[in-house]
C-alpha cells in the first residue's frame, strides 16, 4: 500500500534541498514543502476536519494551491479544487455538491469566497482560511505526521469539465492519482529524468495539470513551475530562464506560439525536451512546424478524462510523425486497458467499425461524489468505464477519435462525426481553429455547419474550405454552411477547448 503521503514523507527524506516548486512569488524545497504540508495538516485537524471529509480550495495557479494539495491529504481529507473562473452561482454549487465545511482562498479570492459565503444558496456555513498572515500564524502551532490514510482512500474530487449544466465532482483515490503518476513516468516520460523541470501553464483545477504533470514531477522528487496566466511572450522567457524541459499545451496554445516565434527562443534549444499535447486536434502541419524550430524535441500526444484519473491513451514521439496515422490518439498507457463497444448494446466491435471507448484500470474514479445514479450510468461492477467517446481502433491497434457520442451528427440518414472533419479542417493551411456542428433541418434532420477561426495573416474563402474538404469527403459530410471568424473569436474554456454550446450562441444557431 502506498499513497501520496508516503511520497510526501519520501520527498522530505531523499531530496530535503531539491526544488520542488515555484510561482512568480514564492519558491520551495521539498524539505520546506513537505514541512508546510504537515503544518496545513495540522491546522485544518484543529478546525475540525477528518479523515474522508472534504476540503475545498479558491486559488490559482500557485504554491499556495499545491501546498494546500498536500497538507490536505496529509489530513486525510480529499482536495477539492474550485474553477476560479466560476461565476458566484457555480461556485456556491461546488461548495454545495462536495459538502466542504472548511475553504482555503489564495490570494485575490477573497471577494468571490464571500460573495459565495453569504449566498442564501449556501447549503450550509463554511470555515474561511484565507493566505496571508492569520493563515501563516496557524501554521506555527504544530505538525502534524502520524496520520493513517489507505490507498482506496479519496486523495482529490475534481470537477468535470462539463459544457452544459452543472459540473459533477469526480472522487478519485490515493491509488487512482499514483496509477496515473506512474503511466506518465513510465510511458509520458515525465519525471523520468532527475534535472526535469516541468511548466504548468493549464489550470491546477483540471486533472492534466495536477495529475498528469505535476503529480509525477512529485512523485519522482523534480521541479514544476506554475504559470498563473498563458502568455507566449512569457513562456518563452521562463523556458530559458528556470531550465524548464517539458510542458503540456493544448493544440491551441501551440499553435499561439507558433504564430508568435516562441519556439524560437534560445532555452527551446537549450534544455527543452519534450512537448505534450491533448484536449484538440493537433495535425501534422503544426507538429511539423514545431519539430522545424525544435529539431529534437520529443512530442507526446494523448487523450483521457477526468473520470479515467485522467490518462487512457497516448501516442509516443517514435509514431507521431507517421503520416499513415496522423491523428490518431494511440494505444493505451501502462496501466490502462481499452475496449471500443456498441454504444447501444455494449458489445464489442470489430477492427475499423466505430465504437465507444471504454476504461479499467485501477485509475478509474470512485465515482461521481454524492451521485450513486449518475455513477451507474458510466461505471459497471467489473471497473469499466463508458467515455462516451466514440472511436476506431486500425489494425495495428492504433485508436482514431472519432467523436463524443453526443455531438455525432444525423443528417439525410447518414452518420457524420464531426471530429473527422475538424481534423481534416486543421490540415488547412489557413485554419486556426475549427468547430463542426449539427444544426436542426426540417430537410435533413440536421444540418452540417462549420465555424473556422482563420489563422491571422492569412484569407480563405467559404468556398476553397468546401471545395477542400469534398477533395477528401463524401458530399453529405461536407457542411452546408461555413462561417469565417476572427483566429481567436470561438469560445473556449480554460482548458483550451472549444465550447460548442457557446459556438451555438455566438452564431445564433
């Protein structure tokens, strides 16, 4: 049995001088990280809390929230990071949803703290620690070092990025977090190396930047570097100024630095190592533009959800440039097993037909917090996750998205994925971004659309992106209408995703 606070206790052990984090304020050794988690451990047992209780945090990306990461396991409780860009609203349901009796808010979060604090839709009061002088005086009291926590234990509760509705929490253990650690040492290469020195650019309420980048730079005793804001300018400066050798982008951000001349910047040639990508479309176009400005680099692509811990599938540096399998999203991690089934009758699918993805392994959730029914919807009793992802496996065992289940499109009879066609869109010199949708049609069913952010500096026509795409589709998969913006005018979250339900809006569909 073995759970992030026995490699809290590791790190203090073996590496107490290493660095082990940083922000634009403030830097720490794992020997003083480990120390403030004990402390936080201790504070929050004085306010009440308990092994299996929860604990929500307010803050950004910083040492602040990391810090708290930890001195909340370390008290047994599950980390329950909010969305920082949440509206009042959300945030008293986040509050609500997880039953947090005590909230820890970082620095410039006080105001939105109270705002959700005096809610009268607060369900109950909850205790406010707030960073700065009273919090740092209640870690003068003591530590605290003997607790008993178990691997099944809930180590975090992580929202899900859901574009309609409210977001659900996903309950995810001291086993699930170190599962998902270990395929990204093992097969991400992250942390493999003792000078590794991570980025962290996505939001520390997300999975991917938490457990999949910093967790196994934790866990094998490296450096990360939190970035409140993605700023191309400043990515680059910070890449050469702290020695930085990998970082996780979405497709987006890439594509922003590209346009930029970020890669271009000498510490990309210095000590940078390897570029993971995930969360869009990243085609060939671009990754030969990165590799062109960046010769050696390594480029990882890979797909999960939070609900699978995150990480299901990856494609590796040696497939990535193989034009018979551009686009694909891999084979599975280490400790992960994939199956593709009919979403209707859940059974297995053959080589080439499309089916959903389903997961298990001992990443998987708990499951939804306080939600048994909406767990049985996608969690069977023999650990199979449903994705709700839909996709094909070639024969080589390569997996090729092909669409969420519930943004497939029917139109005249005929089933259209729309991630096939923004793939083949992103091969398009001109496009920056793109977003296909369904729209209701009393001829068709639904109708096929198509918004392209065009990317700055260069024109296309409506026309040349239909006559490009019939090049390579059947007509009924070739939008009916498409719409030309500006490169970055499509709604996205702060994960880089486009949000189609704000696409729908923007247009006036």
């Amino acid at each position: 049995m073995y759970t992030l606070v026995d490699a809290i206790r590791r790190n203090e052990r073996l590496h107490p001088q290493r660095e082990a984090i940083a922000d634009a304020r403030r830097r720490l050794t794992h020997g003083e990280l480990a120390d403030r988690a004990w402390r936080i451990a201790a504070a929050l047992r004085r306010e009440g809390v308990q092994r299996g209780d929860t604990v929500g945090v307010l803050a950004d990306n910083s040492v602040f929230s990391i810090e708290t990461f930890l001195g909340i396991v370390a008290a047994g409780a599950a980390f329950v990071p909010y969305n920082w860009r949440w509206a009042p609203e959300e945030l008293v349901h986040g509050i609500n949803e997880t039953g947090a009796k005590v909230v820890l808010v970082g620095r410039g979060f006080e105001s939105a703290m109270d705002g959700a604090a005096h809610s009268p839709d607060l369900a109950a009061p909850v205790r406010i620690l707030t960073e700065g002088g009273g919090f740092e005086t209640a870690l003068t009291a003591s530590t605290l070092t003997d607790t008993s926590v178990v691997e099944t234990d809930a180590a975090c509760v992580l929202f899900t990025g859901g574009t309609t509705g409210f977001s659900k929490g996903v309950v995810l253990s001291h086993r699930a977090i170190l599962t998902n650690g270990i395929n990204e040492i093992a097969d991400g290469r992250i942390g493999g190396r003792p000078s590794d020195r991570g980025l962290i650019v996505t939001p520390l309420f997300h999975s991917a930047a938490l457990l999949c980048w910093f967790l196994p730079h934790y866990m094998t005793g490296n450096f990360s570097y939190l970035v409140q804001k993605f700023d191309e300018d400043a990515i680059g400066e910070l890449v050469e100024r702290e020695d930085i050798t990998n970082m996780f982008l979405v497709p987006n951000m890439i594509r922003r630095m590209l346009k930029a001349d970020t890669f271009d910047r000498p510490g990309f040639r210095k000590t940078f190592k390897a570029l993971h990508s995930g969360a869009g479309l990243l085609r060939m176009p671009d990754k030969l533009a990165v590799t062109e400005l960046v010769p050696d680099i390594e480029l990882f692509f890979r797909y999960g959800l939070t609900e699978a811990g995150p990480m299901v599938t990856r494609l590796l540096p040696l497939d990535m440039m193989r034009p018979e399998i551009d686009g694909s999203i891999g084979t599975e991690y280490l400790l992960a097993e994939v199956e593709l089934r009919d979403p209707f009758d859940n059974a297995p699918v053959g080589t080439g037909q499309i089916g959903e993805i389903c997961v298990r392994g001992p990443g998987v959730m708990t499951g939804y917090f306080g939600r048994p029914d909406a767990t049985a919807e996608v969690l069977d009793d023999s650990g199979w996750l449903r994705t709700g992802d839909l996709a094909e496996r070639d024969e080589q065992g390569f997996l090729f998205f092909r669409d969420r289940a519930k943004d497939m499109i029917k139109t005249g009879g005929e089933n259209v994925y729309s991630s096939e066609i923004e793939q083949l869109l992103h091969t398009h010199p001109a496009v920056m971004e793109a977003a296909v949708l369904g729209v209701p049609s009393l001829e068709w069913d639904e109708e096929v659309r198509a918004v392209i952010a065009v990317r700055p500096g260069m024109t296309v026509t409506e026309g040349e992106l239909a006559t490009f795409l019939r090049s390579h589709l059947a007509g009924y998969k070739v939008p009916k209408l498409i719409a030309l913006v500006g490169a970055h005018d499509l709604p996205m979250n702060p994960s880089g995703k486009i949000v189609k339900p704000k696409v729908r809006t923007y247009m006036g569909w």
